[in-house]
C-alpha cells in the first residue's frame, strides 16, 4: 500500500466558490480503491459576510439545524447541474465541499473526512455558497491518500468496538427499486458535527448477476466498470457510482455518498442514515454484506 504524504492546500472563501465554479484543484488523481484523508483545524475560520464577527465559521459550515448563525439566515447554493438534471445539492452555508467530477456530483468534507474513492477523478475543493465579494478568509485542508488501500486488520481488531450493524441485502436493500422503502433504515438519527463511521470487510461478499462472473464483490462493488457503472434514472438522479457498491443517504434518498468498504464523515447535514445497494437490476442478486456502523457524537 503506497501512501502519498499529507500535503496542505489552501482554499479561499473569496477566490475558491461554489456560487462562481471556481474550485480550488488539487490536482490530486484519485484511483479507485484509494482512500482519501482530509483534515482540517476546527480553529480556522471563514465567513461569507467578512464584515460581520459573528458570522466566522469552521469548515462545517453553519448548522442546519437552526438555519441562523446569530442572525444570520443560512443559504444553499441552489441547484446545481448534475449529469443528466439540475440537482439541488444542499450543503451548510460555508462548509467545506468536494467534488472528483469537476461539479457533476458533490461530497461533503467538513474537517474531517475518511472516504474510500468509487469513482476516479481529479480532487477539488470550494466554499461551499455566498457571494465572493463578501466572503472572506481561508482554511487549509491537510490531504492523504493512502493508494490501493485494504483495512482488514483494522476492522479484524476492532469489531467490538461498533456501535451498530446492519446487512444490507443485495436483492432488497437496492437502488432500482422506485422509491426509497427499499433502502435500510438503521433508525441512526445524525446531527451536525457528529462523526459517522461505516466499515464493510473487503472479504465480506455479495453478488449481481447471478451465474456470471460478476457475483462476487465487496462493499465496493466493481472494479473494472466503464460499461456497468449505474447513474442515469429516477431512483439515483445524477449520482454515479461503481455498480454493487454500499451507498448511503441522510436525506431520504435526495443526495447519496458512497460508502465502499471504509468512509469517516463529519456530517454536516442532520437526516437518519439509510443505506442501499448501488445496482440497475435486484432480480438478479444475491447476499448481503454487514454494515458496522459507529457514531461519535458531538
């Protein structure tokens, strides 16, 4: 497992904005199977209305939970075009975002983030909202990648120290179904600052197309998939992510984040977390893959 060492990246509130597409591009390329490590000190601050002292936030953003930040009405960024429709990606106001896309789809970062990369792309970070003539300051997000990364022995050793697991069921637990009764629902109620941990053990399989070669695969899903990779369609809007994978949703099925084998999110928007089988077609699927799920609250 090679391991590229943690490289520090400024991203300006002012320069570096959602509202005007201007990413800050790492021109870090992520592989799949890479996990992707963000951290960023909760003490740096940046704001969209720089004249007002009260409206100084960490890279979370502000809550949207109370939608105000001493007074101040908290925004999104509106709807954004995705692959096949406008999207409306729904970040906090001010929180730190990324996409590996160039825009298509969009990830939360926060200051801190752990996530095992499904799709490969260019990394690229923004503020998330606000109008670049009023924001201002800057925070700098400290970036690993460890290459090709496998956590047997990580899950092996700490197992008992999950909170929760869940399977989730290839057949029944899927994304083609329409609607969003198919996804399991832990019941885990998230709020915002709350850190998520969800672990999958590589060695742990499901399978899609039964009777094909492709009927054993782990949490995250197919390798080698240009030509399977799902995206288009009502149920997954204009989320692309490697076909039989662990996705997850906070908000009912709006937005998802892939999960894979390994993800550590701040999470930024409060929802109860649902998670799903990434897939085009349940007829044809078998087994289930166990979820262990950990929650630190804030």
């Amino acid at each position: 497992m090679g391991i590229v060492a943690k490289t520090p990246f400024k991203i300006d509130a002012k320069v570096n904005c959602s509202t005007e597409g201007t990413f800050l591009d790492t021109k870090i390329n992520l592989e799949y199977g890479d996990l992707l490590i963000v951290d960023v000190d909760s003490q740096e601050k940046w704001s969209a209305y720089g004249f007002s002292s009260k409206s100084w936030v960490d890279a979370n953003g502000i809550s949207f939970a109370t939608q105000t930040y001493d007074g101040i009405y908290q925004e999104t960024a509106g709807a954004i075009r995705g692959i096949n429709q406008l999207v409306d990606f729904q970040f906090p106001f001010g929180s730190l975002v990324g996409t590996v896309d160039n825009g298509s789809t969009y990830f939360p970062v926060g200051t801190h983030l752990e996530l095992t990369v499904l799709r490969a792309g260019t990394l690229k970070l923004f503020f998330w909202g606000g109008d670049h003539n009023t924001n201002d300051g800057s925070i700098t997000a400290n970036i690993e990648v460890k290459k090709a990364f496998n956590h047997d022995a990580t899950i092996d050793n700490s197992i008992s120290l999950y909170a929760n697991h869940f399977d989730v069921h290839a057949r029944v637990h899927n994304v083609s179904i329409p609607g969003t009764n198919s996804h399991l629902n832990t019941n885990i109620q998230l709020n915002l600052g709350d850190v998520l941990t969800v672990d999958a053990h590589p060695k742990d399989l499901w399978g899609i197309y039964a009777g094909t070669g492709y009927n054993n695969v782990n949490a995250n899903g197919l390798v080698e998939d240009n030509k399977l990779r799902y995206g288009a369609g009502l149920a997954s809007k204009s989320f692309n992510f490697q076909h039989g994978s662990l996705i997850g949703t906070l908000d009912d099925g709006a937005t998802y984040f892939a999960v894979g084998t390994h993800l550590k999110l701040t999470v930024l928007n409060p929802g109860t977390l649902k998670l799903v089988h990434w897939d085009q077609d349940s007829g044809n699927n078998i087994g289930s893959v166990r979820a262990f799920v950990n929650v630190e609250r804030k």
